[in-house]
C-alpha cells in the first residue's frame, strides 16, 4: 500500500510517500502567494497533484494546533511579576492552519483516499517515544524538527527540510499504524477506555 504523511501550513508544507515500510521520498512545498487565498489555492494544486502523482492509497495528516492552547508568561502588571496565560499563537495562524487541514481533507475525501488525523504528541510518542519537549526548551517546535531531521538521517531517509523530515515521521506513524501489531495495540487502547 502506498501512504503518504503531511505536515501541513500555510506556507511550508511536507510530504513524504512510503511503498509499505519502504521510504520513498519526501518533498518539502512553499505556497508564494499573498493573502490566505491564493496560499490555499497554491496547497490545492500542490497536494491534489501530489497525491494522483504518486498514488497514494491512504493518508496521515497532523492535526493543527488546537485554538485554545495557551502558555504562561511572567508580565508586570503594576510593578510586581506576575504569571499571566498567553495564546500559543495568533489568530491569523490558526486560519491558516484550520483552512489547510479543511483543503488537504476535501482532496482526500474527493480522491476516495482513506485520511488519518493525528495529534502532534501522539504521533511523537510512537515514534520519538516522547509527547513533549524537555522542560525550558525555548523554541519548542525548532526542537522537535531538529529530531525529525535526525532521525531521518538515523534512518537513512533524504529528507529536504524541516518539514518534509516531520512528514516523512508522520508517514511512519502511520505505516505502523496499519500495520497488524500497530492495530493490535489500538483494539487494546479501546478496551481500556
């Protein structure tokens, strides 16, 4: 079965295809146009081509961040330090975000291509086994790309950025996923719950 794993953005998306547990490439895309518009119009062309290109069969796509997420900050308000919660981002961002994920799973769905969601923390416990990035780490994401792109080398996957190297993970995750242990596991998860 060929699958592909998307780590979508706005403007700079990954995707990566394996043929069962074979890597076979990655690519990394950059929408240029201006306003969020022309940017979805760029990722439609882009991911529909991709996707009948290569023949992808089935799909894992990285959740966008969730809209409520916050962060804490120590502000002074009135001359005394105090902890405040932040947004982890802006609005603007999670347009863009929400808008990608919405045109990645209409092609899919058009395309008759089974489309998996997944949580950025789950798919990095399968794989990195860890959810989180180390307590103090200032640049959280930088962190986590900066593994993605080890472990692609570890794997001997070439991987031409960031992005496509998270792709490539994502894909990985869901080759065992599908796989009949990874499906196992999930049957275990449910009973549980």
């Amino acid at each position: 079965m060929i699958i592909a794993g998307l780590d979508a953005a706005l403007r700079k998306s990954g995707a990566a295809i394996m043929d069962g547990d074979r890597f076979i490439r990655a690519e990394a895309f950059t929408a240029k146009g201006e306003g969020h518009g022309e940017a979805f119009h760029e990722f439609r062309t882009w991911w529909r081509v991709f996707l009948v290109a290569h023949r992808i069969e089935c799909v894992a796509i990285e959740e966008p961040l969730r809209s409520d997420l916050t962060r804490t900050e120590v502000k002074i308000i009135k001359g005394t330090p105090t902890k405040v919660k932040v947004p982890i981002t802006n609005q603007q961002t999670l347009f863009g975000l929400y808008g990608v994920r919405a045109h990645a799973i209409e092609i899919c769905a058009a395309l008759n291509i089974r489309c998996f969601e997944v949580n950025n923390q789950d798919w990095r416990e399968v794989i990195h086994n860890q959810r989180k990035a180390p307590k103090g780490t200032k640049d959280s994401s930088e962190w986590w790309k900066q593994r993605a792109l080890a472990r692609c080398k570890q794997l001997g996957w070439a991987v031409p950025s960031k992005d496509a190297a998270e792709a490539a993970l994502i894909c990985e995750w869901l080759r065992i996923r599908l796989s009949p242990l990874g499906k196992t596991a999930d049957l275990f998860e449910e009973r549980a719950s």
